[in-house]
C-alpha cells in the first residue's frame, strides 16, 4: 500500500515539478521556491527509488519492510547531492564518485543498523 501511495505522490509532484519548471524562474519564486524544487525532486526519486527497491526484494523472493525504504531513501538523495555539486560547478568523474561512495556508506549503515 505504501508502494502505491508513493507512486502516485510521485507522479502528482511530477506534475507540479514540471509547471513550476515552465512558468517560473528561481528568481521568481524565491528561496522557499527553490527549497520545495529540491524537495519536489526528492519525493519524486525517492517514489522511483522505492519501487526499484521492491523490485529487488520481489526477485530476493523477500518482503521489503522497513530496511527497503531506508535503503530508498539513502540512494535517493544521490540526485540532490549531484545537483548541489553542479549549482557549485565543479561536477567532474570524482565528485561523482564521491557521491556514490557516500551513498554506499549510508547503505553501509542502512544494513548494520536497522
């Protein structure tokens, strides 16, 4: 059930993602404007990420609980990482290894803590 809803939150922001992209500019909207841009991504990834996930457990021949999601959300904040790299403008082959290696120590922790 939680699966569904986020799939279809994900998609509803999609929705808003898209029109605040064509109607407005970040000058317009603000720092709050760009706060929610970054949050809209987030839901939207993390929606995606869970899915794949469940994909994963399905093939495991396994249930996702609460683990499933907290993997979801430690690979979906990959995106928000590489577009704050970018706004900086140094996005190279090592900044985008360094995004994955912090990715993979947040599922590191994922796997020895919950």
């Amino acid at each position: 059930m939680f699966n569904r809803v986020m799939l279809l939150v994900s998609l509803a922001l999609m929705i808003v993602l898209l029109a605040m992209m064509n109607f407005t500019t970040p000058m317009e909207v603000g720092p709050l404007g760009v706060l929610l841009f970054f949050t809209t991504i987030y839901v939207i990834v993390f929606g995606i990420v869970t899915w794949l996930v469940q994909i994963v457990y399905r093939m495991n021949k396994k249930k996702m609980g609460r683990k499933g999601r907290f993997y979801a959300a430690v690979i979906s904040f990959a995106p928000i990482m590489l577009l704050l790299v970018r706004s900086f403008g140094s996005l190279s082959i090592l900044t985008g290894v360094l995004v994955l290696v912090f990715v993979g120590l947040g599922c590191f922790l994922v796997k020895k803590l919950v």
